[in-house]
C-alpha cells in the first residue's frame, strides 16, 4: 500500500489519514471495516458508534 493512502500534506504540515492504535501507539495504523477498527498489529478493535 502507499503511503499517499496514510498521510495528507496540508500546507507545510504531515496530516494522518487513519487512525493510529491506542494501544501500540503512532507507527501503527488501524484498518477500517464496515462496523470496526482493528489493528493488524496488536488485534485492538474498536467499534463504530450507530447512528
């Protein structure tokens, strides 16, 4: 995958596109399912809120 896919530049500042893991911290970025987050690392998931 690209990194084009993981950060955005707006101006002169590095944004993250994907949430990062709570638990192993910002070098790990958590897949977005249809109703989760998960970390591919670490197996953390966190689900998404109904609206």
């Amino acid at each position: 995958m690209s990194e084009s896919k993981y950060f955005k530049v707006e101006g002169e500042n590095l944004v993250r596109t994907k949430k990062s893991c709570k638990e192993c911290g910002d070098g790990y970025f958590m897949a977005e399912h249809k109703d989760r987050y998960t970390c591919g690392h670490c197996g953390y998931t966190e689900f998404k809120k109904k609206k």
